[in-house]
C-alpha cells in the first residue's frame, strides 16, 4: 500500500476541522475523521451494483465529496478514482463510491447508480473514510 502523505495531510486538517465543529456542537460526536487513500490494482476491485455510483462530474476534489457525503450521513464504505485512464469514451474517468446500503440521497450530491469503469485503468486511488467517536 501506498500513501500519498500531502494529500492525507492536508485532508486531515480539514477533516479534523471539521470533526472538531460537529464535536462542539453535539460532545458525544466524531472527534476524528481521517481519510486514508492507498494505490490499488483496478483488478483487485469488484464494486458491487446496487449500491455502487459514479459521480457525475469528471473534475473532482475526492477529499471533498466524501467529507459532503459523510456530513449528510451517507454511509461510506470505499471509493475509487481511476489513476491513468485508458479507454476512449465521451465520459472519461469518475469518482465511484460503493456505500454500505444503497441510498436515494446520491443523487442530491450528483451521484448516479453505476459501476464506473474502473476497469478502464490499470491502478486506481482508493479512499477510505473513518470516524472515530469522541
């Protein structure tokens, strides 16, 4: 596994931010959120449909979308975001969240249900959010 320590780091300054406001204003909440992102084979990942989607958009900041999903309280349980993409569509490459249950709230945070095509790159970016209580 690989970390990418900048991006960690910086994430988790935002990340703790704000855990530290949702602490303030309920004591027994989250007092730390961290998200870990390691380089995986796009062959070592089977998303599972029903409740796996893709983002809508190509642009994306993952750190912030996942920090917006947990915030609305989307339960997360992986994402991906292809490394090198390899295939020629019109669609390009997505985020691709998988959660622990399905949820209609994807779409308010332009989601859609789908796979993604991550198998359209040989290596992906895997995040995973954690919380821990206070």
């Amino acid at each position: 596994m690989i970390r990418h320590a900048a991006a960690t780091s910086a994430l988790t300054i935002a990340a703790a931010t704000l855990a530290a406001l949702a602490a303030c204003s309920d004591p027994g909440g989250v007092s730390d959120l961290v998200v870990d992102s390691a380089v995986v084979s796009s062959g070592s990942v089977t998303p599972a449909e029903g409740r796996t989607y893709e983002y809508d958009f190509g642009e994306v900041l993952p750190d912030s979308v996942l920090l917006a999903l947990w915030q609305a309280g989307i339960q997360l349980e992986t994402a991906w975001r292809p490394i090198a993409y390899r295939c020629e569509d019109a669609r390009g490459p997505r985020l691709t969240v998988q959660l622990l249950s399905a949820d209609d709230r994807m779409s308010e945070h332009d989601f859609t249900l789908g796979t993604g095509r991550l198998g359209c790159s040989e290596w992906l970016m895997r995040y995973v959010v954690s919380a821990h209580p206070g």
